[in-house]
C-alpha cells in the first residue's frame, strides 16, 4: 500500500502493483461500492500482470480506512452509504490527485468498475492528465446523452443488467458515436469472478479489448492531427475514409 495526499490535505492509502519488467504505462483501477476488496486488488494485480504500473485507491478513506465489504444486501446497503458520505467532488478529487502522483510514470488511464466505472466517466472530463478511461456496467452513464468526452473513452455493458435498462442504453448508444460502446449477454457485474453474476465469456471478451485499448493509448504513439485535416475531408478525402473504416480496430459489440 501506498499514500497518496489530495488538494485539499486529506491523505488516503491505494493499492499498488508494479509490473515484473517494463511499462506500458499507467492504469489507475477504481473500486465498486465494496471497497478495494480482493476482487479489485485482484484486478489490479492482473493489469501489472500485462505490463501497467497499477494503483487502486481507497476512495472510502476520507469516510472509514480499511473498507472490504462483501456482496450481501447489507454489504451493498452499507457500500452505498458511504458512496454517498463521500460526495461525488471528494472522490473527484482523490481520484486526480493519483493520477496526478503518477504522470511521471507513463501516460495513464482509468478502469473503474460499478462506482468506479460511472466515476471514470465523468473523470474523463474533470480530471486532467489522462489518455484514456474504461468502464464497466457504470450505473448513471446512460443518461448523459450528449456531453462528448475529451479523451478516447470504452464502456462496457451488459445486456441484461437490472440496473441499466437495456432500451434506456440503445437510445444511449445511438447518441453517443463519440464513444466506443460494448455490449455482452450477460447482467451486472458480469466481470467479477467472486460473484454469482460473473460471466466467464463475457468477461474475457471485456478483458481483451480492454487490454487492446489500453495498450494502443497508453503504451502506443500519439494521435496525430493534421493541419489541413478539414480541407482534406471535404475533398478527396471521402472515398479513403470509408476505406479506412473496414480495417478499424474499433471491433463490432460481441453479443
């Protein structure tokens, strides 16, 4: 475990994990409503497994230190409890001070999950140094159906989760092209291997493209924007764009 001091003085604790050899760059994992359990040391652990310098910070701390919850009601009643003792801006704020403890090490990107994922979202456009965010099954993202993100960012979510209406997240879908959206036959939570809701292919499909994402973001070079990238469009530019586009690594949803 680590320290980690926010703006305003507060001083929390994260879970860190370093990769054996050398780095693709830097993923900072956000937790559910549980903590930062096993699961999400778990998960952390396997993103340094593939090459990242991985942290998970306790986000509870500002609230409780130490927060492992299970996944019975009262677990889930008591995760959502402290969500809200502590605020959407604090948790902003925690979250940009690790990203900003780590930009000297790579470029970095957010995977959050549940919680984490709807809090990397919105860190996509609050919290500056990123490259890119991930989430999975965030509740709360399908009703933003109009502010575009300022950096590249991936959703997944499943089919048949309870708490994101499937109709609610096709209309979100068909007004989002800023985002690359995945969608699996499966419901929330779909992604943790310590639940009764994990789905094995669901989340190894999640997984991959994840891994492929955060690879081409963090570890591969920089976009670049041409000066006569307007020009060039409303010209010649048509044809060799739809070319382009059948050989896009931006893969069609697994369902």
């Amino acid at each position: 475990m680590i320290e980690i001091t926010a703006a305003d003085g507060h001083v929390f604790s994260a879970y860190r994990s370093d990769p054996a050899g050398g780095t693709k760059g830097v993923v900072v994992v956000l937790q559910e409503v549980f903590g930062v359990n096993s699961h999400i040391r778990k998960m952390t652990d396997a993103f340094a497994a593939q090459g990242f310098i991985a942290v998970a910070p306790c986000l509870f701390d500002r609230i409780r230190t130490g927060v492992e919850l299970g996944y019975d009601e009262a677990s889930v009643a008591q995760g959502l409890d402290l969500v809200k003792q502590v605020g959407f801006d604090h948790a902003m704020a925690d979250i940009e001070a690790t990203v900003g403890s780590l930009s000297g090490e790579g470029r970095v990107g957010i995977v959050g999950y549940d919680w984490g994922g709807y809090l990397a979202y919105n860190a996509a456009n609050q919290v500056q140094g990123l490259s890119t965010v991930v989430a999975y099954y965030g509740c709360g993202i399908i009703n933003d159906l109009s502010q575009r993100r300022k950096v590249p960012t991936l959703l997944h979510f499943g089919a048949m989760d309870p708490y994101i209406p499937r109709n609610q997240l096709v209309i979100f879908r068909a007004s989002r092209p800023d985002l690359r959206i995945y969608e699996y036959p499966a419901g929330h939570h779909f992604a943790c291997d310590d639940r009764d809701t994990y789905d094995a292919a669901s989340a190894d499909k999640a997984w991959t493209t994840t891994l492929m994402h955060l690879t081409h973001r963090l570890e591969g070079p920089p976009a670049v924007t041409l000066k006569n990238q307007g020009a060039y469009s409303s010209s010649g530019g048509k044809e060799k764009k739809k070319k382009a586009a059948a050989v896009s690594d931006d893969m069609e949803p697994p369902m």
